[in-house]
C-alpha cells in the first residue's frame, strides 16, 4: 500500500488559512531557505503555474506522483484561469457539482471518495498520494490518512479554517522528523499509528 500524505500549510493555532480559508498570508515565509528546501525535498508540492514562473518546471518529482483536492481548494485554480494546477502529477478533484472536467489531466472523483481512494493506495508505485486539502477533504478522508507533513509558520491566526473538517476524535500519530528554519518555519512530519 503506498501512502496518502496530507501536505499542509497552517499557522501556529493550527489553521490553514483565515475564516475564508485564505492562507496567502503565509506565502511571506517561503524565502531563499525554506523555497531551496521545498524545491529539493517536496518540488511536486509547488503548483505548476508557479514552477514555471519560478524557472523550476523541468524538477523531478521526488515523493509523490497522484494530487487529490477538494473541489473548492481547485476553484483557486480555476479563477485564475489554471485547469491543471499540478500538471506534473495526476490529478483529482473530489466534487459531486462538477460534472464534465475542465482539463483532460483532472480526474473528478464524484462518488464513492473513500473507495477510490483506496484504489490508488493499491496501486503498485514508488511514489505516494499528495492530499493538497482543503478542510473539508481532509475530514473526510481523514481516516485514510496515513502521513502528515505539516508546515508551520510563525503566525497566529486566533481563528480560522480548521486542517481537519472532521468531528473530535483523538488519533495518535507518531513524529517522525522535525526540521526548523531560519525565519521561524517548522516542518514536522508525523506517521498514523495502526
Ligand atoms: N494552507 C494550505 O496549505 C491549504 C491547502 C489547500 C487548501 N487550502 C485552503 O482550503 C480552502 C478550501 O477548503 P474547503 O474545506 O473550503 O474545501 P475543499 O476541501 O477544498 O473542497 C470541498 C469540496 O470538495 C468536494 N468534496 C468533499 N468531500 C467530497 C466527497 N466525499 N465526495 C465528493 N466530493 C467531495 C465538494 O465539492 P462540490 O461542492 O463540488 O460537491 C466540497 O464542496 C481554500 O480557501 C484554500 O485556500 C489551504
């Protein structure tokens, strides 16, 4: 079984973004340091528009090879005109609005989430599944997660969009590496215990 990872940006409270979900304002922290360690260790994570503004799009992809996001993190995409925000990976979109694709690389996943979920944890690679979010995603398929990568930065929101759109429910999950930057980023990545 390869692994689904919910790569996740959020602040010091734990949020992924403001009320609205908005998390530019954690862009800010991504300098010369923490961009060298995104392009080296997770350059699949950054989206194409960007790599290719950033002079990157020709880097491997390193951990993962699959996207899943929620219909409305995609929308961000799509209001700026983007229909493959991660055209280096196959994508999904998890909604049961979207009928049609927009793009021939963008799976719509509209039923059953959870069992095609599973189907490409099966799958036979090296690489893993990327669960980009958002919120609501996350909760939902919150017990197939099996990898938390979770980029911290120095800010408290006092409110916001939660990570996990879920109901309480305690789940251990043990740490498997720390690593710090200079401005005050944190990078933890934690493994589910079974
Ligand atoms: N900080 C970060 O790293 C980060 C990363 C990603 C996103 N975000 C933020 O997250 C926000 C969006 O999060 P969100 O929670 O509002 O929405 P979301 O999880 O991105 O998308 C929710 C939508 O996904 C679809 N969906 C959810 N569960 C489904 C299921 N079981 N089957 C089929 N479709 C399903 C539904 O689409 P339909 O309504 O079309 O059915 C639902 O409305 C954005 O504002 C973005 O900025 C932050």
């Amino acid at each position: 079984m390869r692994k689904l990872t919910y790569f996740i940006a959020c602040s010091i409270d734990g949020f992924i973004g403001d009320p609205g979900g908005d998390a530019t304002s954690m862009v800010r922290f991504v300098d010369e340091e923490f961009f060298g360690f995104l392009k080296a260790e997770y350059p699949e994570t950054l989206p194409t528009h960007g790599r290719q503004a950033l002079g990157v799009d020709d880097l491997q992809n390193k951990k993962f090879d699959t996207v899943i996001q929620g219909r409305a993190s995609y929308d961000l995409a799509l209001k700026e005109g983007v229909t493959s925000p991660y055209a280096h990976l196959r994508e999904y979109v998890a909604s049961r609005t979207l009928k049609e694709s927009p793009d021939p690389n963008v799976e719509i996943i509209g039923d059953d989430l959870v069992a095609k979920v599973r189907e490409l944890k099966a799958e036979d690679s090296d690489f893993g599944i990327y669960l980009c979010g958002g919120s609501q995603l996350a909760g939902e398929l919150f017990d197939e997660i099996d990898e938390l990568v979770i980029k911290t930065y120095p800010l408290v929101y006092g409110a916001g969009m939660r990570m996990f759109g879920s109901d309480f429910a305690l789940t251990e999950f043990a740490l498997d590496s720390v690593r710090t930057f200079d401005n005050g980023v944190l990078v933890r990545t934690y493994s589910r215990k079974r």
